[in-house]
C-alpha cells in the first residue's frame, strides 16, 4: 500500500476545494442582488464552477477506483478507523 496520495489525487482534492471555496461565497454574495446583466454574469459564473466541481468529482471518483488511499495509521483504535473509513465512503457516496 502507498504511504501518501498521489500527487494527482492531491490537486484533484485542492482544486475542488478552491473551486467549493470560490462558488459558496459567490453564490452569497449575487442572492442578494438585483435582476441586471451583472447578476446574470455572475450566474453563469456560479452555474461553470459547480459544472466544474462535479467533473472534477467524477474525475476524482475515478482515480480512487484505480488507485489505493495511503493504509491508516497503526497506532489509530479501531474504532476511529471504523469511523474514518465509513466516513470517507460516505463522502464519496454524496
């Protein structure tokens, strides 16, 4: 088993995230806003970055299929890496 992500898995995760980091504060700040060309901009913007996050998620879903996580720690009891596991899965089931 791998000792870390790979490097691929890595940016996948921190592009998402930029791109999570990028849309919510976005999508709070044009709610707010009047109908006008701005808004629809804006919009458009908002609609490219989630279409963008949701590729990258199925890119990212991919290369974990093909590509095995780093072992968890030994020294973890086993119900934090119960825990760490299901929630992982989880996430990737969302």
């Amino acid at each position: 088993m791998p000792d870390q992500y790979t490097r691929t898995a890595i940016t996948l995760h921190w592009a998402v995230a930029l791109l999570i980091f990028t849309a919510f504060p976005l999508g709070l700040y044009m709610h707010d806003l009047p109908l006008s060309p701005d808004k629809l901009r804006l919009y458009s913007w908002h609609k490219w970055i989630g279409v963008s996050i949701f590729l990258l998620a199925v890119l990212r879903v991919m290369w974990r299929t093909t590509h095995r996580p780093p072992a968890l720690i030994e020294a973890m009891p086993r119900w934090e890496k119960l825990a760490a596991q299901t929630v992982h899965y989880l996430l990737y089931a969302l």
